[in-house]
C-alpha cells in the first residue's frame, strides 16, 4: 500500500527552524532545499547547509543524534 506524503510544513504561525543549527527559515514553511526526517517519531528540519555538511549520515539513514 502506497502511503500518503506531506510537506514538511510547520503549524501556522510556526517558523520552520533548523534542529541542528536553529537557522530560521522565511515564511512559515521549510523552503525545498531543506531536509525533513523523522526521528523518534518527531518531525524534524534541517538546513540546507546541515543536511550538506552531514551528507554520508543522512544517506546512511543515521540519526541527527549521530551526526
């Protein structure tokens, strides 16, 4: 069975914040650039220059917490 994506989006009214560098993203949503993963069942952004940097560790499927 297919299961049904979203975007990465934020509550309204939240901005979209990097959970390894707290980089604060414009709007209220995380720009396409951005990674989204989830971890211990919370949903978590990283910015482009993390999810970058960590490139090897996201691919390897390892958790932020490895990084």
């Amino acid at each position: 069975m297919d299961e049904e994506t979203h975007p990465p989006e934020q509550a309204a009214g939240h901005d979209a914040v990097c959970a390894r560098c707290g980089t604060v993203a414009e709007g209220d949503t995380a720009p396409l650039t951005w990674l989204c993963s989830v971890e211990d069942g919370r949903r978590l952004l990283f910015c482009e220059s993390c999810a970058r940097l960590h490139i090897r560790a996201v691919e390897s499927r390892l958790d932020s917490v490895w990084w």
